[in-house]
C-alpha cells in the first residue's frame, strides 16, 4: 500500500477462530467444546461482530494486513465448507489480505471426505492440519479418538488428491500403554506419508478431564502413564527421526520441512498481534497499552452469543501487561525457537542486555544456552529441560 508516494509498512495480525463443537468429546482433552454441532449459522454470525468490534477498538485507523487465519477447535470441519468460506470472506474483509495468505484448518481424520476437503481447498484454505495423534489402533483407542490408523492414511492421501500441497499431522506421545518402539513406529510411519509439517506433543492429564480419574497421580492406571525419563525419550526420539527425514525443529513441538513452518504458530512464539475468535479464544496485542494487552474470551457458548447479537463483546478476562510481564513473555516464548531471542531488539525495547546478566551467563557456560551473534538460543540438549532452563532464567532481577 503507498501513502503520499511512499511505501508504507503494514502491521501485521493474525486470526484464531475457535470452533467449539464436537461430535464426540476425547477423554484426554481440556479444550473448550460443547460436543453437539450446534447452532453453526449464529456461530459464524457472531464471530464476524466480534470481530469487526475488536477491529473498531484496536485498529480504528485500518492500514493492517492479516497474514494468518488458524480455525481450530472443536471439530472446524464441522462448519462445512460452504459456511467456512463465508466466514473466511467477512473475516478478510477489515483488512488488507496477505496476497500469500496462510489458512489454516484443523481436522480430524475421521470427518473428512474428498468432496469437503475439495471445497475447503477452493474455498482459500491452504493448509490442513490433521489430529493424527497415533498410527497405532491400540493407542487410538485409549486415546477415545473416532478414527483408526487406516482412516488417518486416507484422510492424508485424500488431502493431497484435493489439491492441499501444506499438510500437518498432530502427534502425540506420553500415552498411557505406549512404549518407545510403539512411538517410533509411528513417527516411521508417518514420516512415510511425507507430511511437510509434524507437531509432536506430550500428553498432558489435566484435573478437569476423564483421563485424570484414570491416570492421575493418583488413579487405578497410573502406573500405565509413561514416567518422566520414558517421555524424555520420546522426545528426543522425535528429533532424531524427523531430523534425519529432513525435518527441521523449529519450535520445541514443531518440525517442517523447509518453507512449510506454520506462520501462525510462529506469530505466537515470536510474540506478534494475534485475535482470538469464539469462546476461551486468546489474544494478544503488543501495541495496545503500554506493554501489550492480552484477553481470553469466557468459555461460555451461550454467553458468548448473546453478548455479541446484544452488540457487546463478549465476557472475557483482559490483562495490561507490565514492563516485566512483556519482557518475560517475550523471552519464554522466543527461546521455544530454534531462532531464539532477537539481543538487539529485546535491549532497544526494554533497556536491559539480557545476555549480561548472571543467569544467562552460567547458562551459557553449563551449555544450556547458546549465542549465536546477536540471538541466544536452547542449546538442543536443553529443549527437553526447556521449562527448567528457563525459569532459571527469568529468575532473576534484570527483568
């Protein structure tokens, strides 16, 4: 866009539409979701106004590109392709599109067909990222997931045959019953399916799901739960197979074959503006406030929709972050990279050379972090300790 003859900058955002319908809720899952389809048309209505209300307030100026929209859920499929690209439409509409525009959508393997997948494709959706989670019938079962390995293969072949050239799978280890060699046989196989994108996560039993009354701390099945050393393991046999097939880790649970890291992942590790969309949706704003601004919505669908059709935002929790809080959140999550943490920039924004203080020096002579020119970086022996290196870190007064 030029001003006055002159090339202007655009700011940059992102968008995370959070779609919080399933047709059958994992036993493992903390995500927001109310299990039937629900009201899909008010849905869709009420997170354009959202929108166009956060829009109104942060940018009431206009002149920002949007590079990035991520449906997430929740089942997205569940829109349908038709809704998806109505919606997709009014939530362009406020900006300036990104003419490389990245769409993502999540799936789950077991409510995919080639006819939907073809009119998501043509609908502007660019990339699929499917909720794999194992290629292992036994674990799937565990996992109360609605597919099985084989259905998992065909939606990823029925993917490429729709015409999707930037597909993700989702998967994860830390299963209860799952041993090393099971998990490697999954990352074999699925490194055989030439995904351009894996996300490889370590399953989390929250005490507000199923799983927990089963295997918490203290559960009847605990013992089946892999222990801290087996799930170190996994990790670090997730780099070795995905490195050796060509996959780069760029983000402590995310690996991509070169030019397919996923954009919008990155805008959240590198602390850009991102707008959460839809019940317990999070945003985050640096330019809002002083220090940045993030909000998360009410997880409340009801609340959430009669809010919006009322013309008012919906319920959520807002923080002005502090000089500190920024600094922190900026570290923590630009150490998740494997590009690290931008010296000169965090010096110019909050006056402090991070790399001169105490802990990260010893951090740095015990091998735990590295420096490279003007970047500190996790060393990669350090990415499966990466939550103890770093609060060392942040513990600290410089910040």
């Amino acid at each position: 866009m030029r001003v006055q003859g002159e090339e202007r900058e655009l700011r940059e955002v992102g968008l995370y539409v959070h779609v919080p319908f399933c047709l059958s809720r994992c036993p493992y899952c903390d995500f927001y979701s109310t299990g039937a389809p629900g009201p899909l048309d008010r849905y869709a209505d009420a997170v354009a106004a959202e929108l166009d209300l956060v829009v109104g307030e942060l940018f009431p100026g206009g002149g920002v590109r949007l590079d990035s929209v991520y449906f997430g859920g929740g089942t997205p499929t569940l829109l349908g392709p038709a809704a998806a690209s109505a919606l997709l439409s009014r939530l362009k509409a406020p900006f300036v599109a990104a003419p490389d525009l990245e769409v993502s959508f999540e799936a789950n393997p077991g409510s995919l067909d080639p006819e939907g997948l073809r009119l998501l494709r043509r609908a502007g959706v660019t990339r699929i990222s499917l909720g794999v989670q194992s290629l292992d019938d036994g674990l799937l079962r565990t996992l109360g997931r609605i597919h099985d390995a084989a259905s998992a293969l065909d939606a990823f072949r029925l993917a490429r045959l729709a015409g999707f050239e930037n597909i993700s799978v989702d998967l994860i280890y830390g299963i209860p019953g799952q041993t090393l060699e099971r998990w490697v046989d999954t990352l074999d196989r699925a490194v055989g399916l030439g995904p351009d994108h894996v996300s490889v996560y370590g399953l989390t039993i929250e005490g507000d799901v199923p799983f927990h009354d089963l295997y918490g701390p203290s559960a009847p099945l605990a013992a089946a739960v892999p222990d801290d050393d087996a799930q170190a393991a996994m990790f670090e046999s997730a780099f070795e197979v995905l490195g050796a097939a060509g996959y780069e880790r760029y983000e402590l649970s995310s690996y991509a074959l070169a030019g397919r890291t996923c954009r919008h992942n990155l805008r959240y590790w590198s602390a850009g503006d991102y707008i959460g969309l839809g019940p317990s949706a999070a945003s985050y704003v640096r330019g809002a406030g002083r220090w940045g601004r993030r909000w998360r919505n009410a997880a409340d669908l009801d609340g959430y929709l009669e809010a919006l059709e009322a013309g008012a935002r919906p319920p959520a929790e807002c923080e002005e972050l502090t000089k500190g809080q920024a600094a922190m959140e900026d570290v923590f999550l630009s150490l998740r990279t494997s590009a690290g943490l931008d010296l000169e920039g965090f010096r110019d924004r909050y006056g402090v050379a991070l790399e001169e203080g105490r802990a990260a020096r010893e951090l740095m002579g015990q091998g735990w972090l590295v420096r490279r020119g003007e970047r500190l970086a996790l060393a990669d022996r350090a990415a499966p300790l990466a939550n103890e290196v770093l609060t060392r870190l942040l513990d600290v007064d410089i910040l």
